[in-house]
C-alpha cells in the first residue's frame, strides 16, 4: 500500500520504516527540515535499537521516502498517519497543537476520498476534532473529498521500538465504519500472521485505551517504589518481595522494579493528561493523583541518600552519575530523572561529573549551561576524582562494574544504585557502602 506518516520522531519514523520494511511505499513529513535532512543523508537522528538498517535498507530500496512538506504526504497516499507529539500543556492537557495543525494541513490539500489514522496518544475526542478540523477546511476548499478518522495508538517501547511493532502483543484499532477497520486490518495483515493481534473497537475507547495502559504501568511502578521506601524504613529487601509478588500470574514479573522513578516522554504526560480528563469531567483521579505524588518523590530519593550521606554538605564534592536516559537503549532525556537529581545535588555546590552511552547530545542541550556538571565519554572517567557513584540508568555497561577499582577510586567510598542493579553483598564484600532502593 502507499501510506504516509506524519511526524518523524520516536514513533513515526519507526512506524515509516516498519511499514515499508513489509512492502508498503511511504512518505514520512516532518516539519522540522534538519530531521528531515538527517535522514535523507541516511543519518538517524535518535538512537533506536535496529532502526538504521531498517531506514537504510528500505529507503535504498525506494519504499521509504523524507519530505518536510505536507502536500508530497497527501499526493503520495490516501491512508495518511498522524504521529507528531502531544506534550503536556501547563494545566496538565494534552497540548493538541501539533496534532491539530496537521489536520489542517491535510484539509488544506486532501483532493481524494482519505482515510487519517491519528497514532498520537490523544484525549478521548481528539478523532472528533481533528475530522472537524479537516472537512472545515475541505469545506473553505469548496472540495468534496470524504475523509474519514481511525484512532491506532501505539504501544512501542523506547529501546525496543522496532522489535515491538514488528511483533505487537496486540493492535488497537478505533473505528467508526467497517471500510476503515479493513483497511487497517489489510496494512497489518504482515504483523498479525501467528494469531490476530488486532483489538477493533470504536474511537473513543481506543484513544481511552492508550491512556489507561500507560497509567496503570505507571501507577504499578509508583506501588513497588511505595512499598520500596517502607521496605527501607522496616528491614526488607524489595528485591525479594519482587520476586515473591511477581511469580503470582494474577500479579505478573513486568513492571515491578523499584527504583529512582519513572520519566520519559510518555508516563508523565499522559498521567497529566488523563488527570485532567477526570477532573474536566468531575471525576476524582485519586490513583492517577496519586502515582504522580510518589513518582516526584522518588526521582529525588538518589539525590536525598546522597545528601543524608553528607550530612546536607555537599559543596566541594563530587558525584560521579551513571546513566542520563530516563531508561536503558535510548537517547531520550524527556523528564529523565537524572535531570531531578542533577538539579538537586548541584543546587547545593556539588559538581556532578556524568556519562550515559548515548545520551550525552541530548543531555548537553538541556544541562550545558550547568556549570557544574562535566558530561564525560566514559564510566571510568566520570569516577575519577568522584566522593561516591550514583546509577541512574540500567544500560547492560553498568551491570557488572570492577568493584575492587571503585573502591580504590571513589573517595568517599559508597555507591548509590538507583536502579538496584547491584547485590549489596558483593558491593559491600569489595569495602563499598551500598544504598539502593528498598534494599533494607
Ligand atoms: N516515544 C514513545 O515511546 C511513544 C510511544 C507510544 C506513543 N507515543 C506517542 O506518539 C506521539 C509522538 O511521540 P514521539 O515520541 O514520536 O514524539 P517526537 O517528539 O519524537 O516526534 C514528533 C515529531 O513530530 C514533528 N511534528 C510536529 N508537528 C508537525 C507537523 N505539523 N507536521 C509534521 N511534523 C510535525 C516534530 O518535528 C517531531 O519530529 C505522542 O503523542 C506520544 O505520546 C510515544
């Protein structure tokens, strides 16, 4: 099939090439026309896992074509996808801008009968907007195209993105007309061949659905980092209480892990987002409300061992952190919570000297003008001259570190694991101090 994508980010660009790779020829727009020459010069500009020779093969092959303008995605195909961002507004809504003036951009220029598939994570209502918002334009157009919306949010995880839409646990799709629903049922026949992973429904709750998947994983971590902080307080590791709840199948291993909070560009936002739906509708969001409170607990939790270790003087110290990404096998910095704890320890005079294997560009965008902060390139040189080691990050680098050589490098002698990645007995056996989370 022809299709096109609009929005060449984490999602879009993943979804173009996955697309393609199966055959389909597409049209990935992006306004944002650095990107888009990145890519035409075979550049990624995120790190994904596996993308680079998914983008490379197909657009060597023809299937995948970059353009910064919408009227190459409407001449390319009618069966168009609308995957740019929805952040957060200040009041907590989803900022629906992006996905609004794309819609428009489509109306302006739509000349045949289309189906737009909105991929976005939106509100419920959004498919009703973004319909309006392009036959108001047909309409100023005085064309009679029939345009028609279909909601397929996405479930990809950063870090694995083209894996998991290559082999989706399940394909949400929200529809208001059976033409729709075959289409895409058509476009993910490739994806679905062992057993039908396509959920159909109607619009609004496949948009709800989005919302309530994130939320819950959201809220499940912010319970295990809860129980964590008490398990601290009383004695107990939570590592073994994981093990424990986790191997009850009403309970399930996934999503269970402690640790320094949870960030990113989705979890947050759309915590935010649904919060306000319920409040816009006067309903109480106590779960939501509360999965929020903890998490901006806990992303400060590192930095509060630390300073508790000090005595609250920091100044003159130095903290070597491992791991900016807000998870491991991406790039992405949105609300990492190294950022929280870097704010934090430098605030009080320490100079945090950090390294990340992939995220250093996009750390320096957003903490360059902290003074105190050295990026460095590599986990051996953010410990020289470091008091202590903070892991902020579960990249597979840090999983098995020399600890004898951290003993004899870190000055102060103590390791803080955000991510529990350590046994405490081997770290304390080499003569470290260990303070993980929930670890009693
Ligand atoms: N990142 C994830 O892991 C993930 C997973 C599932 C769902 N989502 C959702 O998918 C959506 C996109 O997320 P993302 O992380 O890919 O965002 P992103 O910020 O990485 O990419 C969005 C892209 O859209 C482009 N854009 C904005 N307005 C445009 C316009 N009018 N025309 C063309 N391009 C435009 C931007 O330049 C940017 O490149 C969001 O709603 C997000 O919540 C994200």
């Amino acid at each position: 099939m022809d299709v096109s994508v609009i929005g060449a980010g984490y999602v879009g660009l993943v979804t173009a090439a996955c697309l393609a790779d199966v055959g389909n020829v597409v049209m990935c727009v992006d306004i944002d026309s650095k990107k888009i020459e990145r890519l035409k010069q075979g550049e990624i500009p995120i790190h994904e896992p596996g993308l680079d020779r998914l983008v490379e093969r197909n657009a060597a092959a023809g299937r995948l074509r970059f353009s910064t303008s919408h009227d190459d995605a409407v001449a390319h195909a009618t069966l168009i996808f609308i995957a740019v961002g929805t952040p957060s507004e200040k009041d907590g809504s989803a900022d629906l801008s992006h996905v609004i003036a794309c819609a428009r951009e489509l109306g302006r220029r739509i000349e045949r009968d289309s189906l737009i598939v909105v991929k976005s994570t939106v509100p419920v209502g959004t498919n009703d907007q973004v319909r309006a918002a392009v036959r108001t334009e047909l309409n100023a157009c005085g064309r009679a195209a029939f345009v028609t919306t279909a909601s397929n949010p996405e479930f990809l995880k950063e870090g694995f993105a083209v894996e998991d839409f290559m082999k989706p646990d399940r394909i949400i799709i929200g529809v208001d007309d059976l033409q729709s629903a075959e289409t895409l049922r058509q476009l993910y026949a490739p994806f679905n061949r062992n057993r039908d992973r396509l959920i159909v429904m109607d619009v609004r709750s496949a948009e709800f659905t989005k919302y309530a998947a994130n939320c819950m994983l959201a809220v499940r971590i912010s319970f295990m980092n809860e129980m964590a902080n008490l398990a601290d307080r009383v004695g107990v590791d939570i590592e073994h209480v994981r093990r424990g709840i986790g191997s009850d199948p009403r309970i399930g291993p996934h999503f269970l892990y402690a640790g320094a909070g949870f960030g990113g560009s989705c979890f947050p936002k759309d915590l935010r987002a649904l919060e306000h739906t319920a409040k816009t509708n006067n309903e109480p969001a106590e779960m939501l409300t509360a999965a929020m409170q903890v998490n901006a607990r806990q992303r400060r939790i590192v930095a509060s061992k630390i300073i508790r270790f000090f005595d609250g003087t920091l100044s003159g110290r130095t903290v070597a952190l491992w791991g900016l990404s807000f998870k491991a096998n991406t790039d992405d910095m949105r609300e990492a919570p190294s950022l929280a704890v870097i704010e934090e320890l430098t605030a009080l005079g320490a100079t945090v000297r950090a390294y990340d294997p992939v995220a250093l560009e996009n750390a320096r965008s957003i903490i360059g003008n902290n003074k105190r902060v050295e990026l460095v390139s590599s986990a051996d040189a953010a410990i020289e001259q470091a008091d202590v080691l903070a892991v902020m990050t579960e990249w597979l680098e840090f999983r098995s570190p020399d600890f004898e050589r951290l003993k004899h490098t870190l000055k102060s002698g103590a390791v803080f694991d955000g991510r529990n990645l350590y046994d405490p007995a081997a770290v304390r056996a080499a003569g470290l101090q260990y303070f993980g989370v929930g670890r009693g």
